[in-house]
C-alpha cells in the first residue's frame, strides 16, 4: 500500500494583527478574537527570538539517582504486579503479586539508576529541564480578515488600558 509523504512542516503565512511579550497574553488576544465571533481558523500564533532555555533544578549525586532509580522501578513494578494479579490463577494472593513486583522493579531500578549515573564519569552531576522559550509571540492573520482581527484587538486594547 502505497501512502502520500505528509508535507513538511511550514510557517503559518499571514500579516501580523498583534504582538506580546507573553504567550498567555497571545492566546488572551486570540481567545478575545473567538469570544467576539471572528473566524480564529484564520489566525496563528508564531514565537519570535526562540531560546533554548535549560533551568539548573539541582545536584545529581549517586544517592538522588539511586533514589529516582527506585522510585521510577516501584511504579514499574506496580504496573507489572498488577498484570500478574489479572492473569493470576484464581486463590493466588494478589497482594503478594503487587509486594513482588513493587520490590523487584525497585532494585532493577536501583541498579539502572546507579549504572546510569555512573556511566556519566562525572561529567553531569545536576539535574535540569530544558525548554524554548519566545521572547515575543505574533498573532497572525490571513489578509483577507486581518483588518476585522486589528480592530478588535485594539478594542481589547483599549479594554486593559493599554492604549
């Protein structure tokens, strides 16, 4: 069976209705745009001065990794002590199924947890999350409809006391 290739991705094309500093004041002006019954299937919203953000959140030691080794297998184990318990023969302790797979999950975690730590040589002792961050986002128009979008976002403007 023969399937189309899905196009790549592209920018949304459009003219520029609004700019803000905050994605959370780009969606208010889309969700104003909507509340005021403007077709928003013709409207965007496009991150400027894309960064790539990673928040220091703490120090790896081999303990926290160990720890998080064997938190991540308990929730392993659970979940395979709970399929034994559906697929058990009828009179096997359920609970003890659930004990069996929580502690097994716990030390392979235990194990995976300190291999990986200790696969780093030291080169990464800190936990962290990373994230792209806009510095400006862009509501966008189609430009048939964009001068309908630009009125009403000054209205919202004018509303905030931003004007």
């Amino acid at each position: 069976m023969r399937t189309t290739p899905r196009p790549l991705p592209e920018l949304p094309t459009g003219v520029p209705v609004g700019s803000y500093q905050t994605y959370a004041d780009a969606q208010r002006a889309v969700d104003f745009l909507s509340d005021n019954k403007f077709p928003v299937e013709n409207v965007s919203i496009v991150g400027n001065d894309l960064r790539l953000v990673e928040r220091v959140t703490g120090r790896l030691t081999e303990g926290r990794a160990i720890g998080v080794g064997a938190a991540g297998g308990a929730w392993w184990g659970l979940f395979v002590g709970i399929l034994l318990s559906l697929f058990a023969p009828r009179g096997a302790n359920t609970v003890l199924l659930l004990i069996f797979g929580i502690v097994i999950g716990v030390i392979f975690g235990i194990i995976f947890g300190w291999i990986g730590y200790r696969a780093t040589g030291g080169q990464r002792d800190f936990t962290s999350m990373t994230q792209v961050v806009a510095g400006t986002y862009d509501v966008i128009c189609k430009a048939d409809h964009a001068e309908e979008a630009r009125q009403l976002l000054a209205r919202l403007a004018l509303q905030r006391g931003e004007l």
